[in-house]
C-alpha cells in the first residue's frame, strides 16, 4: 500500500467511490471527493490526481486479492464551460465487491430479509429492480412483511422508485411535472433529499439547484424524473428534518413565524384531539392556565382547551376547519384565516 499517513483513509474512501453503483466516476471527480471528505478523517493533506491513479493501480496489481476493474465512458455536462463531452469513468467490475465487505450472520440476514420485504410492502416501490437482485446476491430468503402501511397508488409507480434511488445516490435531478391548477409542462433541476407522505399522498423535497430553495413536488403530478450527470449535488441544509416539525403538512412559509395557536373544543371532540393530537406538540391546558382562559374567552363548562405551536399554512387552517366544534382563540392572524375559510365554503352554499 502507498506509503503516507493518509494512505489508509484514502483507499477506504477510494474503495467506496469504486463500489458505488449510483454515479460514474472520473479519477479527478475521486480525486475532488476525496479532498472534500479527508478533513472529515483528520486529514488536512490532500491529494493529486496521479495519487489517486497510483492507488488504484495499486489495487489493480498490487492488493493481495485480485480485483477486476471497468472502464467505461458516459455523456457528461461540464458547467465550467457548458458544453457536453465524454467522460472517463472506472468502477469495480463486480457491483457486489468491497475490499471491507465482511459476511453476515443468518441472524442479520433474517433482520435485513425482514426489512426489504417492509421496503417492498409500499405500492410505489415495487418496481425496485434492486431490491430483487440484492436480495438474491445475499442469499436471503423470501419473507411476509411484518409491518403493514398505508398505500398511495401512483399512476407512474416507477416515479418512487426513480426518487428514492436519486435521493439514496446524491444525484442531482430534471423534473418534468404540472402545476395542480396549471395543466403547462414546467422543468427544474434540484438536489433531492426527502421524499415524506401527508394525507395519502407523497411528495419529493428538495432544492432548486440555481437558487438553493427548499421546493416540494407531489408525485402524482410528476412526469418524469432524470438523473443528470455533471452537477454537484448541494447537501440538504442542517434543519431540512426540523422544518417539518414546525408545520402541519408539506407547505413550508419562510415568512410565517411560528404561532402559538389557543383552541377549545367541544366533549364530544375531546377523545378524538386527545388520542390524535393535531400536532406533535400538543398539549391540553389544565389549572389555573385553563381556568383563566374559560374566564377571558366566556368558555362554558364543557370541553376542554390545547394548545400548539405552528407556522401558518394551508394545510394547518383546512385541519382547524374540518372539526365544526372547535374554536380558536388566539392568534389573532390563525383566526382570521380560519373565518376567510370558513366565510368562503358558506358562500359555496348560500
């Protein structure tokens, strides 16, 4: 092996660079990687391109086990001086090899089995090719899924797939999709990183590769979904999962603050509020907070009052409006949206 104080944190990154089936890699993109992902390790040296030529040359010839490498040319993009070209790309030829692989136990083997079968319950995912040929590859044996959840038919059932395994690779992506009231084709390029499920329906969260918004697209209105070659993929920001706890949905207003919403409902809402709160947190008011607020509001007896905390959106004042016993009682912004909702479907009827 290369000898240099790097020289085993390099194959280790090399190694999964050769390994992964996702992307093509060039030897200068292994090389960029690997200077990207040293200081991670400690290591404040980087590395040249003929380094990197040279372990994998070493390898090739050198390393106690054989390894078969391919070499391969794709259609590549250079942003640099926006012109396509070709580009030279080498992986393991064996997509199942590592030089770390170690075996498994039956007992692993059993638990992973379990958990494709899981993966492979959601209708949208059975189009994983994947899916079958690693399950074979391991040797694992075919089993009923022990968790059963909810289904979301897709009309393009491949569109899950082709997102989960974009988002598992890092690749950056065209979407071709319809607005819900606008029936014109649009594209944009993003960095996926999400795919979450509200209401039966699933959406892709990711960001727009020019101007880095964070951007949602329900899969029922996607068309297509292409993996492009020669963009960077730009990491998800550090509170992408935070975000989502602050809201009720998928709709994210930068702009809202977050409100801290005062409601009572009736007793014959009350068990429903307590066993399926509205959202995570929820918290039903008692003592002296609770008796205040029935003196302030004139509440009578009855009911119960709770509060949350959530930034205003579509889906937050739809979910206040479906319960016709349930009152609001600050703020004065969360009320006001409820009664534009609500003064409009009585004007649908009346």
């Amino acid at each position: 092996m290369p000898a240099n104080k790097n020289a085993l944190t390099r194959i280790v990154l090399l190694d999964k660079l050769l390994a992964d089936r996702y992307h093509s890699y060039s030897i200068q993109d292994m090389t960029d990687v690997i200077n990207r992902q040293l200081p991670e390790y400690g290591q404040k040296d980087g590395v040249t391109k003929r380094c990197v030529e040279k372990d994998i040359e070493y390898l090739e010839y050198k390393f106690p086990e054989l390894i078969e490498f391919e070499r391969y040319t794709i259609d590549a993009y250079s942003v640099a001086t926006d012109k396509p070209y070709r580009k030279r790309c080498i992986r393991y030829a064996d997509p199942t090899f590592s030089i770390f692989k170690g075996k498994l136990s039956e007992e692993e083997k059993g638990l992973l089995s379990a958990a494709l079968s899981t993966i492979g319950s959601f209708e949208g995912l059975d189009s994983f090719g994947w899916l079958n040929d690693f399950s074979k590859r391991l040797g694992l044996v075919e089993q009923e899924p022990i968790i059963q959840m909810s289904k979301n038919l897709l009309e393009n059932k491949t569109l899950m797939a082709e997102a989960f395994s974009a988002i598992q690779a890092k690749s950056v992506v065209n979407i071709e999709y319809v607005k819900y009231n606008d029936s014109q084709k649009r594209k944009v390029i993003i960095s996926p990183y999400l795919l979450k499920e509200y209401n039966r329906r699933w959406y892709i969260i990711g960001a727009a590769y020019d101007t880095g918004k964070i951007l949602n697209f329900a899969l029922d209105r996607i068309l297509s979904i292409k993996v492009l070659t020669g963009f960077e993929y730009n990491r998800a920001p550090d509170d992408l999962n935070e975000r989502y706890e602050d809201i009720i949905g998928i709709t994210y207003d930068e702009e809202s603050p977050l409100h801290k919403i005062i409601f009572w409902v009736s007793d014959s809402s009350v068990p429903y509020i307590r066993t399926k709160p509205l959202h995570g947190s929820q918290k039903e008011l008692k003592g002296e907070k609770e008796n205040a607020l029935r003196e302030q509001y004139s509440l009578p007896e009855a009911g119960a009052l709770f509060t949350i905390e959530c930034r205003k959106n579509y889906e937050l004042i739809r979910e206040l409006t479906s319960f016709t016993d349930l009152k609001i009682l600050s703020p004065e912004p969360i009320i006001n949206a409820v009664k534009t909702r609500i003064k409009n479907l009585y004007q649908n009827y009346f």
